[in-house]
C-alpha cells in the first residue's frame, strides 16, 4: 500500500524525471541512520537455502537488479538495502555520452511495461569507478560494458577492451551488451564473426589477470533459433561464463496500451517480454546442457515469474520493470516464495 501511494505520486511525473527524482530521494532518505534502519527491517529478509555459487561468485541469494536502474553506480549503498543479490550497473562506455534526445522514455501502463530508447546514456567509465570507490556494501556487482554512438563497429572491440581494463578492479563480473536496440547498428554486433572476436579478446585479456573474472554475454529476445545456436557455440568457444537472457524486444505484439505510445522507437520491457525471455532461456538452457551459466531477466512482476525463470534454467535472475512498478517488497516476497519451494 506504501509503495502505492508513491508510485502514483511518481507516474505523475515524467518517466525520466521519476527516475531522477527517485535516486535523489534515496540519496536524502539513507542519510538518516534511524530510516536507513526502517528500510533494513522492511525489505531485508535472507535464508542459507537462497545462497548460490555461480560462475566462481557467492550470491547471499538469487535475485539482482538489471542494468539500467543506476547506470553510474551512484546508489548501490541505498539499494543493496532493498535485499538484492546483486547490482549490476551501466551501461558503461569509455566516454560520457547524453544519449538519445528526449523524451526517450515510456510507460504502457495497460500493459505494465516500458519503452525505452535511452542510448546508453551515462558518464563514462572513469566517473563509475569513482562512484564505486566510494561505496561501503560488499553486494556483488556487476559492470555492463558497451560502445560509444560514434565509435564505428569495426572500432567497437577497443571500446569494449577499454572499459573491461579500466574496470576491471572495481566490479565482480562483467557483462558485455551487443543488445540493446538503441545504439544504432549495435545489435549487428550479434552476428556470429564480430561477436567471436570481441568475446574471445577479452577472455584472452581476462586469463591473463592474475584472477580471472566472469564475463557474461547479454543477448536480444528477437534472436531466431539458429542465432541462437551460434550464442551457444561463441560462448562455449570463448569460455565465458554465460549469458544473459533477455534485453528488451522490438517487438510489440498484442500490446494494449494506446497504439501512438506502442508505436515508439526502442525497446519494450516488462511483462509482455516475459514469455518470450523464459522461452530464449529454456532453449539455451536445453543447448547448454549446464555448460554456462543463465542469468534470467525479462518480465518478473511476481514470485511465481521468477520461479518460471528458474525452471526454465536460469541460475539467477535479474528485475528492472518488475521494480517500478510493484515496488522493492518484490524481491523479499520471491526469496520468501524461492525458500518455500526450496525447502518443502
């Protein structure tokens, strides 16, 4: 009923300006240690059966928040408080970048979803890792690296080296995005050739650490069956530790939302992504026979959608959608719900 009340106060508001309004509420909420303590005792809620080792890393539990939520890591004190598992931040570019114009961000409120058409927005990777030296929780988190606009595809792979070296001694695991819809010809870096290579360079460069971190692929749910074929053979050959399913879609099948607001340019995630994600995610599943390692992520509004995302195959799983507009009690009713069917 709490989170209720704010969200209607926040859907009056612009979707970006909610956002940026949102961090800097928190910013001024856990500067009192008495609230910082209330939130704790609200939404923090762990059990030993939730724990999972994946990829090399123990996660306190399984569920982390997406990408894109807090693109600068300027909030992961605040929000490792609301009881994920793991943040992951970006998406992070060399340079800083203001992203596409606005307004670049959309709420199909009939059909709980967003459309997003941001463009990796963000202040580059050198201003990250000086809001992640400043952090105090030890949540595991992780880096999601990509290309400036303007660096050309056959440049795509310094970028990605670039940011993967810069970052490497602030964050847990890295995420390589080929995905997204919003960078123009990015998602050509999908296909099978300029994908081996950029995979394969940097698990060259990540063996050469004296500790080797895990690097996950983040893929589209538009992928065809044989696309996703090639996923499978380019991370089994590069021996990264798995891949992330799904980004948003361009797809906008039987959505319900106004058809001018449907029609928007990016890309669309929330719960009509959810049956396609789950899908994209069994079938790598299937192929990968355990071989890597699924984190899951696309239309969890429940604790029923996450356990779906689990069965399907996924050792993690990540919201985003699900947060905004169910509010953070989500992720302690999936770990309440995950022990349950755990333990019975």
């Amino acid at each position: 009923m709490f989170y209720k009340i704010i969200r209607f106060f926040l859907f009056l508001l612009p979707a970006e300006k909610a956002h940026h309004f949102t961090f800097a509420l928190l910013k001024v909420i856990f500067r009192s240690n008495f609230l910082k303590t209330i939130f704790c005792k609200i939404y923090h809620y762990e059990n030993p059966a939730l724990a999972r080792q994946v990829a090399g890393l123990y996660f306190s539990n399984p569920v982390g928040l997406a990408a894109g939520f807090d693109k600068n890591a300027v909030a992961i004190d605040e929000l490792a408080t609301f009881g994920f598992g793991f943040i992951e931040i970006g998406t992070l570019t060399p340079k800083p970048q203001s992203g596409n114009p606005q307004p670049r961000l959309f709420r199909l409120r009939k059909d709980k979803a967003i459309i997003n058409r941001m463009g990796f927005n963000n202040d580059g990777i050198l201003q990250a890792i000086e809001n992640l030296k400043k952090r105090k929780s030890d949540i595991i988190v992780g880096g999601n690296i990509g290309k400036n606009k303007d660096t050309p595809n056959e440049k795509a792979l310094e970028d990605y080296l670039f940011c993967f070296e810069q970052l490497f001694d602030f964050v847990d695991y890295f995420v390589v995005n080929v995905s997204s819809p919003n960078t123009p010809n990015l998602r050509a870096l999908q296909e099978k050739e300029p994908l081996k290579q950029i995979l394969l360079t940097l698990q060259t460069e990540n063996q050469k650490k004296e500790r080797a971190k895990p690097i996950f692929l983040k893929i589209a749910p538009d992928l065809t069956p044989s696309q996703l074929d090639d996923i499978v053979e380019i991370v089994l050959e590069a021996q990264i530790a798995g891949v992330i399913a799904t980004n948003t879609t361009i797809a906008r099948e039987n959505l319900k939302s106004r058809s001018s607001l449907c029609s928007e340019a990016g890309g669309l995630s929330g719960k009509p992504l959810r049956e396609r994600a789950t899908q994209v995610i069994a079938y790598l599943a299937q192929k990968a026979q355990k071989r890597f390692a699924i984190i899951g992520v696309g239309g969890i509004f429940s604790p029923h959608d996450a356990f779906e995302k689990l069965q399907a195959g996924a050792d993690l799983v990540q919201i985003y959608t699900g947060l905004i507009y169910e509010g953070p009690s989500l992720i302690k009713r999936i770990k309440k719900f995950l022990v349950k069917k755990l333990t019975n």
